[in-house]
C-alpha cells in the first residue's frame, strides 16, 4: 500500500530489492526443478570458470618469474596455506584442497555477484547452508574418525572447575550445534544485506531531488561491498580453519 | 498489500503462480528452488574441488617450490662466488706484495750492477787519469830541465858578452861558465 | 483493516529488530578498538593476532546479522 502511493505520488519509486535473488530459468519460462538450467547455474559456472582461469590459465607458464595473473593465484596459494597451517595447525594441510576450495568458491560468487545485473549465488541460504553443513558434517566425521569418542572431549573442559563443567558442556554443545547455522547465516545475510541495501538506494536514485546523494551512496557501500565480499569469504575459510583444528588436533589439551 | 504485490510479481518471475499466494516474499526462502541450487552447487563445488586438487595446487605448489629451490640456489652461488672474490682478492694482494718484493730486489740488483760498472768506471777513469797525470809530470820534468838548461846557456852566453864587453880578454871563456853554473846551482 | 494491523506489527516489529545491528556495530567496533590498542602497545605481537581479530569479528557480527535476519523474515516472510 504505502508503495503503490509512494509509487503514484513520485511517480516511479518502486522498491524490490529482493527480486535480483529470484531463481530463474535460464531457457523457458518453466517451473524451477533440480535439474533446471537458471541463472544460478550460470553464475556457478561463471565461478568456475574464472576460478579455473586464475588457478590454471594463470599459472600454465609455471615460470619462476611470475606473470601478474600467476602472483595474484601465489598470492591466493600462500594466503589460505599460511592460514590453514596457522591457525589449523600443521596436521591439517591434507584438507588445505577443501578449504581453498570453499574461500575460491565463495571470493569469486561474491565479487562476481558485485557485477551490475549479475546474480550472488551466495547470498542463497540453500547454498550457504550446504557449505556450513557440509563443513560440520565434515568436521564432525573426521574428529570421531580421528579420535574416536575422545572427540567429545573438546566440550568438556578439564581446565575448567569442576562444578562448571557440565554447564560449560551445554554451553559448548549448544554452540557447536549453532555453527553451521552462523556460518552459513552471516554469508548469505552479509551479502543479501549489502545487495538490497545498494538496490534500495537505486531506487531512490529515481527520485531527482536526493539522486545524487543516492549515487554517492551507492558508490560508498559498493566499495564496502568489496571489502565485505572478500572479509567474508576469508572469514569463511578462516572458521572452516577453526572448526578443523577442533578435528585433527588433540581434544584434550 | 505490499507483501502481496511482491509475491505476485516473484510468482509471475519464477513461474510458479499456484505458490504465489503462499510464496514467501524473500526468494531465499522459496523452498522450490532448493534442490536446484543445491545440485548445481555440488556440481560446482565437485569440479572446483578436482581442479584445484589435481591441476592448479600442485601446479602452484610446484612452482613455489621450485622457486624457493631457485633462491636457495642462488645465494648458495653467490655464497660461493663472494668465497671465489674474497680469494681471488687475497691472491691478487699476494702477488702485489711478491711484484713489490721482486720490483724492489731488481731495483737493488740494478743499483748494484750500476755501482759495480760505476766504480769500474771510476777505476778505470782514475788509473787513465794517473797515467795521464804521470806522463803530463814526466813532460813537464823535461821542459823544465831543458828550460833551465837553456837558460844556464843563456845566462853562459850573456855572461860572455858582459864580460867580454867589461872587460875583453881578461877572463876566459871557461871560468865563466863555471862561474855562472855556480851561480845557477847555488 | 484487521490485514494492516497485523502488517504494522510486523514492520515495526521489523525495525526493532534492526536495532540489533547496532548491538552487533558496537561489538565490531569493540573488538577492532581494542585490538588496535593492543597492537600499537606490541605492533610485534600484532600481524599474528590479525586472523584472531577476524574470527572475533564474525562471531560479533554474526549476532547482528540474525537480527538482520529477523526483520527480513518479518517484512517478507511473516
């Protein structure tokens, strides 16, 4: 209601900022199944396409002295190894693979999503979730593989006393259980967030009398955007890091 | 109402108008396209994970590895060749000081050469300017005994014509020689 | 009528919920302030605490973003 008088009155002013997260069909304007080709599908291969063009093309030279694009996938190389061995530790470079997988994943979706008219896969919970779960699951699997049962050490905590104890368990339980759910949440929502809120001033844009205070404020939180595009995914990786050390290192220490 | 505008235009967009009623109007939440995304993401992920794992992270790790075997190499060389510079410096100072020795015993050996030939020379000149010296007395002894020899003879010869000029016939020739050489010698 | 009740609650509901977020901006800015004065009292210490600083930002930040969450839910999905 207060939209269509908005709109009548300023004569365009409509708000969808939702809508450059729909699902579409890429071909056809069908229903959406699982095996649909849409323009999450494109974007994805978008991802991967220039994940492959960094990764690959980029450093098809191996020359010692590197091109550009080979020091920006060095660079990328050493920022999550250095990031798994610190903060994982050292035991955990077999699973450096999965997590630059993620962090490429995730950097990619989220610049590209950054493109004018483009579609942010990540700013999907249904994607965001898959990765959170896949990661808990992941975690969750290896500690007990690793540890066996002593992997449930890690919510209890010997340091602690021991009348606190078991409330620091249910403590630990409950947030070990909350993980995935703020780890796909704080992606999803900090890239929804950013895209709706550059979408609302695009249309305040429409309006001539504040137009160029919306451009500027468009410019000013397309360049945190930025910024927030890649602080999320390294903070991504860098709980995947986290969560792993609780894996592979010893739980009771 | 706006919620509704919302979710009839998300409905007409994604194609689902028996859902547009109930769609919820945040398309995250359009539980239909869950599977999709979800399959094309594991598709993507799948090939993500086998590219990176089998091509471009070895490719990497090779080339930083090979890169960091480079730079060792390199400062081993240069390692080695500032050890090559540090010697060739100590050689090079070596044979300075032998040139300087060896300059310096020429110097002495020509110094000495030279004093011998000098003092041969100096010799030779000094027994050259004796002969000289000695033939130059003999020659003047000479013409001094024939210089006083001819003046005895002159002073014999005035003599006579004094006397003879005194007194003519009065002392003869012989004493007056004598008595000049007397004379002479005395 | 009744509709646009129900509606009203929900958007202010809505933007009390986004009061959350300045929870979550204080936390943020509480996390970063103090690890600046920290690294200007050791800048030695402070290019290995960097990663640390960043996991404490996402667990303040992630605190704002359900409430985020909550008033998107309550604008479009209630």
């Amino acid at each position: 209601m207060a939209e269509e008088a908005h709109g009548a009155e300023e004569g365009g002013l409509v708000f969808h900022p939702m809508d450059q997260f729909i699902v579409k069909p890429l071909f056809g304007d069908g229903a959406v199944g699982m095996f649909t080709v849409t323009n999450v599908t494109l974007w994805m291969a978008i991802t991967v396409l220039c994940i492959v063009a960094l990764l690959v093309l980029g450093t098809s030279r191996r020359a010692t002295i590197p091109s550009r694009t080979q020091s920006v996938a060095e660079l990328a190389y050493g920022f999550i190894y250095k990031m798994v061995e610190d903060v994982a530790g050292k035991d955990a470079i077999p699973y450096f693979p999965a997590v630059m997988t993620l962090f490429m994943f995730i950097v990619f979706s989220n610049f590209l999503g950054l493109l004018p008219m483009s579609f942010t896969t990540t700013s999907h919970i249904a994607v965001t979730a898959v990765l959170a779960m896949a990661v808990f699951l992941f975690v969750t699997l290896l500690g007990f593989w690793k540890h066996g049962l002593s992997f449930l050490g890690i919510f209890w905590i010997t340091s602690a006393p021991l009348v606190l104890r078991p409330i620091l368990a249910l403590i630990e339980i409950i947030s070990y259980f909350v993980r995935p759910l703020s780890h796909s949440i704080r992606l999803a929502g900090n890239m929804m967030a950013g895209h709706a809120v550059i979408k609302v001033f695009a249309a305040f844009a429409a309006v001539l009398a504040i137009s160029p205070f919306a451009i500027v404020a468009i410019t000013a939180i397309y360049a945190l955007e930025v910024l927030v595009s890649f602080i999320q995914a390294y903070v991504f990786a860098i709980l995947t890091c986290v969560y792993l050390k609780d894996a592979v290192s010893d739980p009771h220490h | 109402m706006a919620t509704e505008t919302t979710t009839a235009e998300l409905g007409h967009g994604s194609g689902l108008p028996e859902t547009a009623a109930e769609a919820p109007g945040m398309p995250q939440l359009d539980f239909s396209t869950f599977s999709n995304q979800i399959f094309w993401l594991v598709i993507t992920m799948i090939v993500i994970y086998f590219v990176l794992s089998r091509i471009a992270l070895p490719r990497i790790g090779s080339v930083l590895a090979d890169r960091q075997g480079a730079i060792t190499n390199d400062i081993a060389a240069a390692e080695d060749l500032k050890q090559k510079a540090v010697e060739a410096e100590a050689a090079y100072n070596q044979a300075l000081i032998d040139a300087r020795a060896e300059a310096s015993r020429i110097v002495e050996d020509a110094k000495a050469g030279i004093k011998a030939d000098l003092d041969k020379a100096i010799a030779v000149a000094d027994a050259e300017i004796a002969a000289k010296s000695a033939e130059a007395e003999k020659a003047i002894g000479a013409i001094r005994a024939s210089a006083s020899e001819s003046a005895a003879e002159v002073a014999k010869d005035i003599a006579k014509d004094i006397v003879a000029a005194v007194a003519p016939g009065k002392i003869d020739a012989k004493s007056i020689t004598a008595a000049v050489t007397a004379k002479i010698k005395g | 009528m009744e509709g646009d009740i129900v509606q009203m609650g929900a958007y202010i509901g809505a933007g009390l919920a986004c009061t959350g977020m300045g929870g979550a901006a204080v936390g943020v800015g509480h996390v970063v302030g103090n690890f600046l004065s920290g690294a200007l009292r050791n800048p030695s210490a402070a290019a290995g605490q960097t990663a640390t600083m960043f996991i404490g930002i996402a667990f303040a930040e992630a605190l704002g973003i359900f409430s985020f969450l909550v008033a998107l839910l309550l604008m479009f999905a209630v």
